[in-house]
C-alpha cells in the first residue's frame, strides 16, 4: 500500500510540472495566450513532432516544442524595451504585407514582440518584451491597466459646423460610453485640453483600461469626429516622457506594474 502511494505521488507531481501549450509560447516570445492560440488552430505548433492541441500541456524539460519548423527553447530570463512607434509601423511580427514593423524598433535578438495594439496610423508609447504573462495582463481588460492617448480631432458631420460648442457635446459622448461591436466603450477620463473655435479643432486626453481593437478611432466616429493624430503618452504607470520618435529604451518589469 505504501508503495502504491508513493507511485501516486510521483506520477502527480510529473504531470504538475507540465505547462500549457499556449501559456509555454505566450512566455517564449510569441504573443499573448489568446494570441498562440491562433498558431495552435492553424496547426503550425507541433510537441515531439505531433501536431499541438489546445488541451496540449509540455514539460520544457523532456518534450520538443516546434513552431513553424523552428525548435522553442524556453526563455531564461525576461527582457522588456519601451519604444516610441513612429506613425507607419505595424503592430505584429506575422503580417507579411507589412512595410514596416514595430519590432524593427528594437534589437533582433532575443526575439521580443509588441504588448497590444498601436495601429499603423497612431504613434506613441509601446511595450515590446519576451514575457507573455505580463502580455496577458496588459492586455486583458479584466486587470484594468489604464492607457492614456492624446488626440487631435475635428468635426466629422456637417451639422454640428453651424455651432463650435456642439463639438464639447460629441466629445462627452465618449465619457458617456459608445457601443461599438464588442459592447460598450468609454474613457475612464477625459480631459479637453485645447479648443481652436476657427478651425472647429480640438485636443483631449483620453484614458482606457479597454483594449478593443482602433478602439479610440472608432468611438470618435460614432460620436461624429475625425481623429487628426493619436498618440499614446502612458501605459500603466510607464510614460513616454521626452523618449524620441522612433527610438526605445531597456526598462524593468517594475516601470510598468
């Protein structure tokens, strides 16, 4: 009987010491774990050269992770780069009609990728890193990491030309909340900051723990405005500061969280 417990045991902590598919790629550079999980379906992952399932779990240890024919080594320490995307780079390291990718931003090796998203139009504040768990809390809204953006806008409807004080009511509809696909998006803040009356122009702050995708552009063109520029100034407690256009820094974990 005795023995038969310790079989048990041993045979427990085996299967203990196995990790996710998604989670072990989310944490060796290639996105977050929702994000793998579209590397899963597509069948490009393979553990000891049989295609990887979702319900998969690895031992980094004994088992061999391939993706795309490249074998995964786990990840020995984490390394985390803020950069000022310019205005033209992509957000992804897997769009090959890309022109231009964020990742070009930073050194090659090791091999890092962009938290969230920053689409090609905007510029401002990104997070590159290895650490897919930070990926992951970043960018899920239930762990409510603000953004903040600054945004230039205009009005988009005619209608609201005839009055500049109209262009104040179509900007609180984003503090009001704008449904979009997704559900209901609204800034968390919002602050107007500068108002040109001649060219019916304003400046606000906007702050977001959402994440949905051209999230900013879309709620101003349901509230009736074009967005002019979009830069994002922080990402939780981090902040962009005076880091120039197209440039990147080396930070801590702890800038961020």
């Amino acid at each position: 009987m005795k023995n038969q417990s310790s079989k048990f045991k041993t045979q427990n902590n085996s299967s203990e010491l196995k990790t996710r598919i998604n989670k072990f790629l989310a944490q060796n550079g290639f996105g977050s774990r929702r994000g793998v999980e579209v590397l899963i379906r597509e069948e490009k992952v393979k553990i000891n050269n049989k295609i990887a399932k979702l319900s998969d779990r690895v031992d980094p240890n004994d088992d061999v992770v391939i993706v795309d024919e490249q074998v995964i080594k786990p990840k020995s320490e984490f390394i985390y780069y803020a950069a000022n995307k310019p205005v033209g780079y992509t957000s992804t390291v897997r769009d090959e009609h890309a022109g231009k990718l964020v990742t070009e931003l930073v050194p090659d090796d090791p091999r890092v990728y962009p938290v969230g998203r920053l689409d090609k139009n905007s510029r401002g504040l990104i997070i590159l890193t290895n650490d897919g768990e930070l990926a992951n809390k970043l960018t899920h809204p239930r762990f409510e990491h603000e953004k903040e953006y600054e945004v230039k806008l205009k009005t988009q409807n005619s209608k609201f030309k005839s009055s500049f004080q109209n262009i104040k009511l179509q900007i609180q509809k984003l503090k009001k909340g704008i449904r979009l696909d997704e559900g209901l998006a609204k800034a968390d803040k919002l602050e107007i900051i500068n108002l040109d009356e001649k060219r019916n122009i304003a400046e606000i702050k906007i702050v977001l723990h959402q994440g949905w995708k051209r999230q900013i552009r879309r709620m101003c063109e349901r509230a009736g405005l074009e967005v002019l520029d979009l830069k994002r100034v922080r990402i939780g407690k981090l902040e962009l500061g005076d880091l120039d256009e197209g440039k990147y820094i080396a930070i801590n974990k702890e800038n961020i969280v």
